[in-house]
C-alpha cells in the first residue's frame, strides 16, 4: 500500500490559513464559470476572488463549517448541524456586495436560484473545493474529497454540491456522485448541475 505523500494529509484550516486559503481558491477558481461570471474582469478576477473566498472562510465557512486544506488545496463542508449558523450574516452581506461592486445583483439572483433548487433533507453540503491549477493531478482534491466524504458517511449523510464546470462532473461521478438537477442561473449566466451521493456504509 502506497502512503500518501505528506503535502497531501488533509488537516483542518485555521483563520491563520486565511491568506493561502484565499491564494489557493483564487487561482483553482479563475477559469469557473460562475465565478468568471461574478467577476467577468479578467485583470482583477484573481485579486477579487482572493478577497471573497477569504471573506467567506473568516467569516463564514471558518466559524461554522468544516475547512480543511492540503498544502495546495483547500475545501468548506457544512455539516447538517451547522447549516442555520453557516449563512452569512448582514455584515459579511457587506463585505461581499463591496467585493463584487455592480455584479451583488448577479450574486443574489444566483444564491437566489441555487436555493430553489437545493435540497430539503438533512445533508452535508460541499460549499468549496478547489486545487491550486500548479498542484492539479497530484491527489490534493481527492484527497480533501475522500476527507469529507468519509465524515458524511460516518454520520450516514448525504452529501450535496453545485458544479458549474462541466469537466468536473465526472470527477465527482468517480466519488459517487449523480446529476439530480441542472438549471441555468438568471441573466444569461452560466448552468450549475446539482449533484449528490448517498451515503456509504463502512
């Protein structure tokens, strides 16, 4: 049996972790749809994507969620337990729409639409994966993905995610997951597939 390398050992995320958080998810995020979409100026999409995934860790996922982080990869899980306490307050509501300027409208119209479309049972839910594109194919992501997963089956959870990246649905379908709902978000923008996986007994 192969170990993995240490680089790639998931631990838990710290607020000290918050700038090569926000360095890490900025640089997997710069060629997404939907964030190409929230930030459609390419000579500040990575800074402005910094600023928010680093908001959504100090002030979000960080405090209620679930973050780990590998050395080039990072990822927020909310827990059934943590959902009520996991949604952004009024004051990181404050913070995003500065961040995002005239594309706030945008970003409520597709929080909006992905809540119509998300599930009603008690689930894990898979906020934010994403691996540096310089450490892609070197197990950082599946390594946070089986991390995860392994949680949400422990507590015989579902898990859910939204994917606006095409290429990515059949890396998900390798850890179980299944489209369950595909949907165009408002304005023209891009299609985010709904996926899930039931949980898996030991």
């Amino acid at each position: 049996m192969t170990r993995m390398p240490i680089a790639n050992t998931p631990k838990t995320a710290t607020i000290d972790d918050a700038r090569m958080v926000g360095h890490t998810l900025a640089s997997a995020f710069g060629d997404d749809p939907m964030m190409q979409w929230f930030f459609p100026d390419a000579a500040t999409r990575e800074s402005s994507l910094g600023r928010y995934f680093t908001t959504l860790f100090t002030r979000q996922y960080g405090l209620h969620g679930v973050c780990e982080r590998t050395e080039s990869a990072a990822a927020f899980w909310v827990s059934p337990e943590g959902a009520d306490k996991a949604v952004p307050d009024d004051e990181t509501i404050q913070e995003l729409v500065a961040i995002l300027g005239d594309r706030a409208p945008v970003f409520r119209e597709a929080v909006m639409a992905a809540a119509e479309h998300g599930p009603t049972e008690p689930h894990w839910y898979l906020a934010v994966i994403g691996a540096d594109p310089a450490a892609r194919g070197q197990g950082h992501g599946s390594a946070l993905l089986r991390s995860g997963l392994a949680k949400a089956d422990a507590a015989g959870m579902p898990v859910y995610l939204e994917s606006s990246k095409p290429d990515n649905l059949p890396v998900y379908e390798h850890f179980g997951f299944a489209v369950v709902d595909e949907f165009a978000l408002p304005g023209g923008g891009p299609t985010l597939w709904a996926m899930k996986r039931d949980p898996r007994s030991a």
